[in-house]
C-alpha cells in the first residue's frame, strides 16, 4: 500500500505524543503526517517517516551496474546530445510572465 506523502507538520506538545505515542506513530507509518514536537514553546523534534531512496555513497555501485553502450554507440550519443545542445542555444529565451 503506497503511503500518501504530505507535506503539513503539525506541531504537538511531546507530553501529549508520550502519552499517545503508539497512535502518533501509525500516523507517521500508515498516513506519512510528520509531527514538530514542542517542549513549551520550543520546537525540539520531527516525527515523520523515514526518507526512501538511495545513499550516495552508493551511487558508484549503482552506475556500474547499469548497462553500458559499445563505444560506437557510445559516440553517436555523445554526438547527438552535442548537436541538441548547440540547436538549444540557437533557441530565443522565452519570459513565460511577459504577456
């Protein structure tokens, strides 16, 4: 089940999310909220579900594994994305707010 993301951060007292910690935390598990926890009238933590992704650290694991092109192939690319980059200068600047 793909969890909603949401970008609101509610802010909750941290006695409140002690005494409901368990209900707080399928919150964050099943809804994707994320918590500011205050201590008086102080933020002094997030509660929130954990990012998903990749770590850097293993993006060159990641890109060996990928497939790679034969070199002629490899240079027919680079070829092309050479002549789409000098038509894209060649292409005027556009003021999308200009009317």
């Amino acid at each position: 089940m793909a969890k909603p993301k949401t970008s609101l951060h509610r802010t909750l007292s941290v006695t409140e999310v002690a005494r409901n910690f368990a209900k707080y935390l399928n919150r964050v598990a099943f809804r994707g909220e994320r918590f500011v926890l205050m201590r008086g009238r102080e933020a002094v933590a997030e509660l929130g579900p954990v990012p998903v992704g990749k770590r850097l650290a293993e993006l060159p694991d990641l890109l060996a594994s990928l497939p790679h092109l034969p070199a002629e192939e490899a240079r027919r690319f680079a070829e092309d994305l050479a002549a789409a980059r000098s038509e894209l200068i060649q292409v005027p600047l556009h003021d999308p707010w200009r009317s």
